[in-house]
C-alpha cells in the first residue's frame, strides 16, 4: 500500500455547510455544531467562527466536551474561558485597538482571533504574553504614550463572544477576526509590542488624542484573513 493510500480522506464537505443568512439562531437549538457554523471558504466573512474555530476555542476548556454541547444547545450564549495554555488575550480601549489592528494587517503579519466587548479589544496572543508584555512596555521609549493594558494569562478567564451572532447583539461580545482554524497563529508579545508602538505613531502623525470614553462600537472593518500567516 502507498503512503497515499494510508491517509485517511477528508470529511464530506456537507460537514461544513453554512447557515443561510437570513436565518437567526435562537438559544436551545440541538444538533451537530457543523450543521450551523460557517464553512471554511474564502467567501465568508472573518467575523464567523468556522467548525475548527470552535474546536480550538473549546481546547482551552478543562471540560472541552461539556463545552461544545453548552454552545451546540445556546450557541447565541457567550461563554468563560480560561487564558494562559491555548492562548493568551490583551485587552485594550478600542480606538486605540482598531489602530493595533490596522497596522498589524496592513504593515505587519496580521492578527489572531479579536473580539469587541463592552467598549474594548480583546486580542488573542500567545501564551506567556501577558507575563511578558508589561516588561516589554516598561522598557519601550513610547510606553508611556500607550493606553494601559489588561494583560490576562495563567489563573484568568475571559468571557468568549457566540459562535453564531445572536438575535439582539447589543452589549453582547462580538469577533472582529474570528477563530477559523484548529491551530491559529497567535502573535507573541514582541509582535503586540510592534503594533502598539506603530498604533501610537500613527496617532500622533494624525494628531488624534484616543479618549478613555471611546463609543462603545467604531464600526465594522473586514480585514483580509487570507493574509494572516
């Protein structure tokens, strides 16, 4: 036998088949997480969360199971997940987070999955960033200048957006980039570093002074996953 013959096919693309957009997903729903997550295609949008999205987001649970039948019965429902073994989140006001994003697309390697709640951007890094960001800060000349940080890691919990947005989306969190992949590529915290310092120079250039009473939403912005490494 070929090695060709030893390795398994992929699954059926029907595994993978997207939920129509007219159709609201209402807390209660069973069935197969598949059946109603995005397919992975390049014609869906970055801010749904695909079937292996979900399974890394469920990987950082010490219950993964009981996770992914909580989400398949209200996946409108925001769920706590620990930081600091599948990934670390920085959390920064959101004006200055949407600079963060820009330069790292449009300038840099792109981002991992990012989230918006409650008038702030939550970006998933690697772990071991938030033990090491703060340091990095303290010694970078423009720190000063950068709006203060949550850093959350090891013993910390963040709250999840839906995987599928929910009928009344308001104060609810949301992704910006959601997770599409089973294993992500998260940024380290010299890279965060880099955004933050570019997000500062790019405000002075504009002479824009972020406010720490940001609206709660800047509005929509896609951003071109198939750059991400």
């Amino acid at each position: 036998m070929t090695p060709a013959e030893d390795t398994p096919p992929p699954p059926p693309l029907s595994r993978f088949r997207s939920t129509p957009r007219n159709r609201t997903v209402t807390a209660g729903r069973r069935g197969p997480m598949s059946a109603w997550l995005r397919n992975d295609t390049p014609h869906d949008h970055a801010t749904e969360v695909t079937a292996a999205g979900a399974g890394w987001l469920t990987s950082a649970s010490a219950y993964p199971r009981s996770t992914l039948a909580l989400w398949e019965a209200r996946p409108a429902s925001p769920v706590v997940l620990p930081c600091g073994s599948v990934f670390d989140v920085v959390s920064v006001e959101s004006v200055f987070g949407r600079r963060m994003l820009d330069r790292l697309w449009a300038e840099g390697p792109g981002s991992g999955p990012v989230a918006l709640h409650r008038g702030r951007m939550l970006l998933f890094t690697a772990p071991g960033t938030a033990h090491r960001l703060p340091s990095l800060l303290r010694w970078e000349e423009s720190g000063d200048a950068v709006p203060p940080l949550l850093c959350h890691g090891t013993g910390d919990a963040i709250t999840v957006p839906p995987l599928t947005p929910a009928a009344d989306g308001a104060g609810t969190p949301r992704w910006v980039v959601a997770p599409d992949t089973r294993h992500p590529w998260l940024p380290g915290p010299e890279v965060i570093l880099w955004a933050c310092v570019r997000a500062v120079r790019a405000g002075v250039a504009a002479g824009v002074r972020v406010s720490i009473f940001p609206p709660a939403d800047q509005g929509a912005k896609v951003y071109d996953v198939s750059r991400r490494r």
